[in-house]
C-alpha cells in the first residue's frame, strides 16, 4: 500500500517488473521440483486416477448438478470459464490502464506475445503443481491445515516446505506474496483514480485541484485496503478462486460488452454502454446471490455468463433506440470491425 500511495503508477509499474520475475523464476524452479518429488507426471495421473478417472480428463461429465463438489469443470462450465478469463480479464480496468501505460506504439507489437507465453508457463506449472500436491496428500507425504476454511489454497506451501529445506519457506512466501501484490497495487490504483477522478472531479467537484484528487485517491486507497484486509480476516472463502473468479465474472458482465462495442461497433452509443454495464451488473448480483442462498439451483455455467449475456442484449437494445453517434467522431476514435493506421 505504502509504494502504491507514494509512488503511484511508477512505482506500481517498476513493482510489478521485480515481483512479476520473482514470480516466473519461483514457479520454474518450485514446479518442477514438487512435480518431481510427487513421482512425475505419469504417477501423479495414476494417483489421480484412482481417486476418481474423471480427474485425468480435459473435463467432468456433463451431469447437472455435478456428481462431486470437486466436478464442476463440464464442457458448459469450461465455456464459460473461456469468455471469463480470455475476455473478462482482458477488459479489467486495471490491466487496461497497465496497456494504455505504455510508452511506446512499438511495444503493442510483441509485448502482448511475450506476455501470454509468459503468462501461459506460469499457469500450467502452477495447476500441474496443484495436481502433484493432490497426489501427495492422497498419499500422505504432505497434510494441508486443519484450522482453517480454505486448506487447499495452502497446497504450493506446503509442498514446496516438503520439498525445499525449511529456510527456503520464507522465500516461497515471497514468491506467493509478489503474485498477490502485483495484482493488488494495481487494483488499488484503480480505485484511487475512479474515485479521485471519474467520481469526484468529473461529477462533484469539476475545478478541483490536482492536491486534492491525489489525497483523495490516497484516502481512497488506504479504505480499500483495510476493508479488503478485514473481509479477508473475517470471512476468507473455502477457495479463494472462488473470489477470484467472482471478481473478473463482474468484470466480463460490466466492461466487456461496452469496451468491445465501443472499439468496433459504429452503432454503439453511450446510453446503451451505460445501460450494458447496469444490467450486467444487476444480472450477475441477482444471479450469484440466487445461487448463493440456494433460491435457485446451481446453474450449469459460471453466473457471469448469464450476466454478459445480459449485458450484450441491453447494448443492442439501447443503442438502436437511441441516437448512433455523428461519424466524425466515429472516424475520428477509429471505431471499426478493422483497425485502421494512423496517417500520422
């Protein structure tokens, strides 16, 4: 929080750069590590497979409601899960004020690719460590905590203190820390500047000074965190997936429609983006909140689905009835099914 407050998006973005190779030289020697002690990817199936075959497939049957707790990846959820994170992760406010961050046209170029492959190494040894440490504990080489609510979120810990001698504990921590905070700093960020900026200079007070909108946003960042601490003390989730995934699901149901409508729909308006991020929103919460206090049955795809699909038909719907922007704007922002290069 201090950096963040202090040195703002430098600071968040010079952060990020040491935590984000952390990240990626801690999972390339942790993973294959822990991978080799659980008995290599051959016996990790087998041990898999014998707590149930379905675990050694691309998906779980298709059964509604699913058969197990665990079995809830079916080709529906998998679907979903498909437009959650390749798109509802991409419209992410804070990953999308990293992008328009950059310095240079030129690094749109090959940083997108060298980021996914970056990204894509650090995720599958993640979930191959998260099936070794699966094997493990179903054949007790390692215990997950009993005294808390989300032990399986304890699994790449405690296979890598199996694993690696106890004082090399502390700089896994470290790896697992940096993989939290280069994605909290930006969220804080985010929320200083919406509140500073989009909500208080553009809506409450139009001549306020840049002094004021910095100690607002600090103010602002500084509440988050400690909300964000006490909900994480007070009531952690069983998985904390489950709040990740809830958190990009709100993401894909509010921004995606409007962000993606907005670049390449020329019919687009601003009603109809506002409309979309309403009934998006409202769609999700009823929806999740249905599920939740079981008023409903669990449905067979992620609860953002439904939402952005909500979302998408308020964007039509509102758009057409409402008044299609003059085309100098639009030839002006270069809205398009095409990008078109700059004359300059």
């Amino acid at each position: 929080m201090a950096y963040t407050i202090l040195g703002g998006l430098y600071a968040v973005g010079m952060a990020s750069l040491v935590q984000g190779i952390m990240i990626l030289a801690g999972v390339l020697l942790v993973g294959p590590a822990v991978i080799a002690a659980a008995g290599g990817l051959e016996h990790i199936n087998l041990v898999l497979a014998g707590i149930d075959a379905n675990m050694t497939h691309l998906w779980y049957p298709q059964v509604h409601p699913p058969y197990a707790k665990y079995a809830f990846l079916t080709p529906q959820y998998l679907f979903s899960f498909f437009f959650l994170l390749a798109f509802g992760l991409a419209a992410a406010p804070h990953v999308v004020n990293n992008v328009l961050a950059a310095k240079d046209n030129r690094y749109f170029k090959w940083s997108p690719l060298a980021a996914f492959v970056i990204y894509a190494v650090i995720m599958y040894l993640c979930k191959i460590t998260g099936f070794a440490a699966r094997s493990m504990v179903e054949e007790g080489m390692i215990s997950l905590p009993t005294n808390v609510s989300n032990p399986a979120d304890y699994s790449f810990i405690v296979a890598s203190e199996y694993v690696f001698p106890t004082v090399f504990a502390p700089i896994v921590a470290v790896i697992v820390l940096s993989a939290v905070m280069s994605t909290t700093d930006r969220l804080m960020l985010t929320i200083g500047s919406y509140v500073s900026w989009d909500v208080y200079k553009q809506f409450i007070n139009q001549n306020a000074s840049e002094k004021s909108i910095t100690l607002l946003s600090r103010v602002a960042i500084g509440l988050s965190t400690v909300i964000t601490l006490y909900l994480a003390w007070s009531n952690p989730p069983e998985l904390l997936a489950w709040l990740i995934w809830m958190g990009i699901g709100v993401m894909l149901a509010c921004f995606v429609t409007p962000l993606f409508a907005g670049l390449y729909w020329r019919r687009a308006t601003r009603e109809g983006a506002l409309a979309s991020m309403i009934v998006g929103l409202v769609g999700i919460s009823i929806i999740s909140y249905a599920q939740y206090t079981k008023f409903i049955a669990p449905l067979s795809m992620h609860p953002s689905m439904y939402g952005f699909i909500l979302s998408v038909a308020a964007m039509i719907l509102v758009s057409l009835m409402t008044k299609k922007p003059s085309e100098k704007v639009l030839d002006e922002t270069h809205t398009g099914m095409f990008i078109r290069e700059s004359k300059n």
